[in-house]
C-alpha cells in the first residue's frame, strides 16, 4: 500500500503547473452505469484528486 502524500506535496505539484489528465466521456459514463444512485443508498466523497468523478 502506498503512503498518503501530505498536502504540501500536491500544493507544490499544481504549484508547477502539472495537472492530471481530464476524465473522458466514456469514463464517466461506465461510473454513472456501475455507481448509480439507488433510492436508500449513500455515498460519501472522501476529498480526493480532482473531484471530476465526484461531480
């Protein structure tokens, strides 16, 4: 398992201007088929990457 990476490490990482590829299409389709929201469920977003599969 890696080791959690502290907060400084992604502030200097966008700080350079890096930034992690978009999500495709197709991506976020084959989440929304296999993660559906079903009436009675919860989900819980636990703050990390960029938050484009959260959205």
């Amino acid at each position: 398992m890696r080791e959690a990476l502290d907060v400084s490490v992604w502030d200097a990482y966008y700080a350079d201007g890096r930034h992690f590829r978009p999500v495709m299409d197709e991506e976020r389709e084959a989440l929304r088929r296999m993660a559906a929201p079903r009436p009675g469920l919860s989900a819980l977003d636990v703050g990390c990457g960029t938050a484009d599969f959260a959205k």
